[in-house]
C-alpha cells in the first residue's frame, strides 16, 4: 500500500462518508479505515478498482502462461506464424 494512504478511524467514515467519497474520487488516493486500531478496510474509488481487477487478471494470465512454459506447453513462434501463413493462403 502507498505511504501516502490516509488512515481514519471508523467512525469518521460514518460522520464524513460524503466527504470521504468526494476525496477519493478527486484524489484516487486510498483511504484505510481503522477499528479498534487495526486495519479492517480499504475504500477506493470505482476506477482504481478495476483499473486493479485488470491488472490482477492480467498477471494471473501471465502466471498461466508461465507455469505452461514451465510445463512445455508451448510452440516456437516460427511455427506459429507458418500455419498462420499457411491458413491465411487456403
């Protein structure tokens, strides 16, 4: 998480949620909300989200693909491009 997070107790999430939300949404900058001081929860704006879903799905594919080189799953991109070559003439 950014250094620059702010972290707020719960309760000014309740007294200052319109606030909050406005901030967020300006800034994109994350807010930790605290209780009994422990972290409980992270609130973000909608397009850090899933600006951040996206990138979690694209290393998850990343990880696939890896663990299938690994496996040697794969083909030489040369022999990809031939049949592509070879389809595209048919």
């Amino acid at each position: 998480m950014k250094l620059s997070t702010q972290i707020k107790p719960i309760s000014y999430l309740r007294d200052h949620a319109a606030e909050i939300i406005r901030d967020i949404s300006e800034s994109r900058e994350p807010l930790l909300i605290t209780q009994n001081g422990e972290a409980k929860l992270v609130v973000m704006d909608i397009k850090s989200y899933e600006e951040q879903e996206q990138t979690v799905a694209l290393l998850r594919i990343l990880a696939c693909g890896n663990k299938e080189i690994e496996q040697g799953k794969f083909r030489d991109a040369e022999e990809v491009f031939a049949e592509l070559d070879k389809t595209a003439q048919q």
